[in-house]
C-alpha cells in the first residue's frame, strides 16, 4: 500500500480548507442580503422587490414614471418612529432614531440635486404656494435582534451573530397624502469597520449604529434615484 507524500497531503489539505473558506463566505454573502420581515408596518410585502446592488439591501415596490416625484420639490423628513418590540434601555431607542433621521438629511444632502430642498422642518405649509411639490420621507425601525456578540468579533466576517435592524418608510405626496415610494432594508451588522473586525462589535449599540448610517446612505440614494426630471420651462411658469 502507497502513502501519499507529505507535500500532497498538504496541498490537498489547503484546497479542501480554501473550498471550506469559500464556501462559509458565500453563506455570509448570501446572509448579508436578506428579505425584510413582513412587520405589518407597509402592509402588503408581495409588491417589495429586491433592488441593484447599488442599492444593497434594499427591497422596493416600482412605482410608475407618472408617479415618481419631480426634482422641483421640497423633501420633509419626518420624524423617524420606533414600531419594533421595546427594548429594555427606552433611551437607546431614542438615540438610534435621531441617528437615523440625523444620517438621512446628511446623505439626502449630499445626493439630491440643488433643486431639491432636504429640510426637518415641521411648518411647511407657507411652501404650498410657491409652486414646489412638497413629499413627505417617513421612514421607521420596526424590527430588531441583538445576534450573538461573542460571535461577531471572532466570525463576523463570515456573518455569524450578527445583529439585525430593519428600517422600513414611504416618501408620501403632501397634497393627495399619496404614497410614491415603499422600500423596506434589514440591515445586518457585524461590526466590521474599513474591513476589520473590532472589539466594539459586542456591542449590539455600536452594531446597530454603523448598520443605521449604511441604511440611511443607501436608502437616500434610493430615494434619489426615483425622482424625475421637473418639467422644462418649470421654473417660469411656477415664477408668474
């Protein structure tokens, strides 16, 4: 009976530990990406369609060209609601929505074009005859999971333990209060900041934050995206 040589061995060893590797990243790739869980908060889920991945993560229902909002608009973000199961520090859960609502201004900022106006302003009805569409961005967290944070510094790359927070929202007509967009994220975190691992993400606090501001970047250049072109000539007729 033949031995094989030691050098075989390990070379077969090494494939067999790379196709293990492999194989755990695809599952962590493919968890990553994950349907919201029907909440309740939009309703009928069926219509929710996951998005490009420039959007990750993000599932959406399409909406008509006709319906889309146009650029000459004033956007009001809303203040954000808390529809999850309470969590025991009733602070935090105030902490993680002023953060949500603090990370889509600044990111609705930065992607909207100059014709839009992004503000949190509460009275807007002296808008209402200078001509600009108002819609309305109302966006809530209503699920969440704290993982496993023994896990995450030591396999969160893989995307074992990670936490969990889903955001779900509408960007609503002021005038007809009709809805435009529903888009809903379940986002995971594991901590991973730059591609490293850090002790911090034991915390499901420190998790959740990083996975709120990816959310809210993602979800305004969602948002961003569906907004069409104002008509030519808008800006004169809007000035008579």
């Amino acid at each position: 009976m033949s031995v094989a040589p030691a050098s075989s061995i390990f070379q077969r060893g090494k494939r067999l530990l790379r196709a293990a590797l492999v194989a755990v990243v695809a599952m962590g790739g493919a968890g990553c990406v994950r349907a919201p869980r029907p909440t309740g908060y939009l309703g009928n889920y069926n219509g929710l369609v996951r998005q490009p991945l420039t959007y990750f993560g993000i599932y959406a229902q399409p909406m008509p060209a006709a319906k889309k909002p146009r650029l000459d608009h004033v956007l009001q973000i809303l203040p954000s609601r808390w529809d999850a199961p309470r969590l025991p520090e009733s602070a935090l859960e105030k902490e993680l929505l002023d953060l949500l609502d603090d990370r889509l201004q600044v990111f609705l900022q930065r992607y909207a074009p100059p014709s839009v106006i992004v503000t949190r302003r509460r009275d807007i009805e002296d808008l209402e005859g200078t001509g600009a569409n108002v819609t309305q961005l109302r966006c809530s967290i209503t699920y969440w999971d704290k993982g496993v944070g023994i896990l995450r510094p030591l396999f969160g790359a893989f995307y074992l333990g990670p936490t969990q927070l889903q955001v779900e929202g509408t960007v609503v007509d002021w005038r007809t209060r009709e809805a435009l967009l529903r888009f809903a994220r379940r986002g995971l975190g594991t901590g991973v900041v730059i591609g490293l691992m850090t002790p911090q993400s034991v915390s499901a606090k420190f998790c959740w934050r990083l996975s709120i501001n990816e959310t809210a970047d993602l979800l305004a250049q969602y948002v961003v995206s569906q907004l069409r072109p104002p008509p030519q000539n808008w800006w004169r007729s809007a000035a008579r």
